[in-house]
C-alpha cells in the first residue's frame, strides 16, 4: 500500500501540473489527507517490520520482598505499561487519516464534484480513500475515542491558517491566492468564516461515525472470541 501511496503522489503531482497549472499541488486539503495516509501506511509498515507483537502482561509486575515473599511495585501498585512513543504516534497518525479521508469525500461529494467531476484523479483521492480507510479501521485494533477529535481540529486550525497564509502572499505578490472559491477571504469572508464553521461541525460527526466503525468491530471481535472460548 505504501508503495502505491507514493507511486499515485508522483503520478498526481504530474498530472496536477498539467490539468492545473501554476497551482501548488500541497495546497489542496485532499493532497494533504493523501500524504497523511501514505505517512500512516509507511510508518505503520515499518514498525512492522521492526516490531514484534505487543503481548499483554499476565499479571502485575512483580519485585522481590524479604523472606522469598514478593509485593507489587512501589508503593505496593503495579506499574503501569508505557506504550513507546512511535506507537503512540501511529494512533494519532491513524486517527488523523481516517477522519480526514471520510471529510474529504463528504466535502468533495457535496461541494465540488459538479464542477470538477469523477475523473480518474478525483475518483481515487474521494472515494477509494473512504473504502481503504473502512477497510483499515475494521482490520486494525487502533482504539479511537471521541475525544480523540481534537487531533483532527489541531490538523483543521493548521490548514486554515495556510489557507489564510497563502491567501496574503497573493495580496503581497498581486496573484490571486485562492484554494477553494467557498473560502476565498477577499470577495466573500462571511461565506468563508461560515464554510469553515460547517467544516467544523461535520468533520466532528465523521469522526464520531469512525468512533462507531471502531466500536462495532470491537464489538463483533469480542463476539468471535466468546463464541471460540465456548466451543
């Protein structure tokens, strides 16, 4: 996968020369969710690669006590398992591309594909990365929470400042700087402000509607295992 990630970004990037000249190929939100998924895919490939399976502790660790007697860690707790940091980075890599992927299509569905239709490109960049992405999250164990959300807003707040950042350089260069006609700051930024808003609000109830994809394969594997322990 990570292999036909990159492959696709190479082949995206020529074709975007080509269909839409002069405009940077990094400043589309949906390339954004593409590199996102190609970093997830790779990362998650290489602690694969490097990374035997984590197996969970019988019991609470251990240390030795005086007369051959043994207790619980300090302060007669156990000691919790810290999960290493680029395992922890993996989650929120994968809470980032799973969000993003089903914003994207939403967005590109309901807003732009009249105007830029269902070519090849846009196919792959607003459909496929939805099914991948229900395919990934039913496969993998990756526990996503509600509250998980506020990743995805950090990623949210940091592409509309970019949004902005480039929108001024265009003011300061005498081009015009607009990514998107719904979040054009000069001519329209009510519409802007508000497009954003809806941003907002829908992207929370996408990444609730991961929440629940989560769930419910939690839920049927837990099912699969009391159906196996009973036989």
């Amino acid at each position: 996968m990570s292999v036909s990630l990159l492959y696709f970004i190479r082949w995206d990037i020529q074709y975007f020369k080509v269909v839409y000249p002069g405009e940077p190929w990094i400043s589309f939100g949906t390339n954004w969710a593409v590199v996102l998924m190609t970093v997830y895919f790779i990362w998650g490939a290489a602690l694969c690669a490097t990374h035997l399976p984590m197996q969970k502790p019988e019991g609470p660790a251990r240390t030795p006590r005086a007369h051959g007697k043994s207790r619980p860690g300090p302060d007669n707790h156990p000691s919790p398992l810290r999960i290493p940091w680029h395992f922890r980075a993996y989650r929120v890599l994968a809470i980032l591309t799973y969000t993003s992927a089903f914003v994207i299509s939403i967005i590109y569905t309901v807003v732009m594909s009249d105007t830029f239709g269902w070519g090849t490109s846009m196919f792959l960049k607003h459909a496929v990365n939805s099914l991948i992405v229900v395919i990934d999250v039913a496969a993998s164990r990756v526990p996503i929470r509600v509250t998980d959300y506020i990743y995805f807003a950090g990623l949210l707040i940091v592409y509309v400042a970019f949004t902005v950042v480039y929108w001024v350089v265009g003011l300061v260069t005498g081009s015009s700087n607009i990514i998107y006609d719904f979040l054009d700051y000069s001519k329209a930024p009510g519409q802007a402000v508000t497009m954003i808003v809806i941003f907002c609000f829908s992207s929370f109830v996408l990444h609730c509607l991961v929440v629940g994809i989560s769930r419910a394969r939690d839920a049927m594997l837990e099912l699969i295992t009391r159906e196996k322990e009973a036989v």
